[in-house]
C-alpha cells in the first residue's frame, strides 16, 4: 500500500526546526536520524523563528518574477552573503533574476544575517 500524497510544499530549515520541537516534546527520546537531525539544525539554523519569519515576508514582498516559495526558502536557508554566492544557490533552478533584483534580495538578507 503506498500512502497518497496529498501536498507537496517545501519548508525551510527553520520550520523543519519547529517541527523538531515539537516532535521532543512529544516523544520522550528521539531515534538516531532524528538526534543527527537534530544536532544538523543546532549547528546550521543561525537565525531567530521571528527573524526568518520577517525575511521570509520580506523576500515573498518584493515580487520578483517567476521566483516561488520554493526559491525563498533556499535562499531562507542559505542566506548569501552577495550576488555571486545567490547566483550559485540559484543555479540550479530554471530561473533568470535581474541583477537589480538579486541586488534587493541580498540587502534583505544582509538585514537580518548580522554575523
């Protein structure tokens, strides 16, 4: 019996953590994948729930063209530094951003990734 999917949506790092939060609270120990999961998002997760929240409407507000939650939440999840390092993250997918526009999206993310 293969299970029916009923939704496919991509989830950034961060919703990946809050959901890890919520399977610690409900399970008294955590298997093995799920403490390496675990430990991944510990090292990796840099921003605050909030901060990526806002980020995350920030990016969805600027209305690029042609550019989907799933692309937000890569560049959620990477948050480039400059134009060079989102072009490679964006590399990958069938999609052609202006540089003005690559331009707006690193001066969001530089807003919120303070080293």
């Amino acid at each position: 019996m293969n299970p029916k999917i009923i939704e496919d949506n991509p989830i950034s790092i961060c919703d990946l953590r809050k959901e890890m939060k919520k399977v610690v609270k409900r399970d008294e120990t955590l298997t093995l994948r799920s403490q390496k999961t675990q430990e991944y998002l510990d090292q990796f997760v840099v921003l605050k729930d909030k901060d990526y929240e806002a980020l995350e409407k920030e990016l969805t507000e600027l209305e690029i063209p042609r550019m989907k939650d799933l692309h937000v939440k890569k560049i959620l999840d990477t948050l480039p530094t400059c134009v060079e390092e989102l072009k490679v993250i964006l590399q990958g997918y069938a999609l052609t951003i202006s540089k003005e526009n690559m331009q707006k999206i690193i001066a969001a993310v530089e807003k919120y990734n303070k080293p």
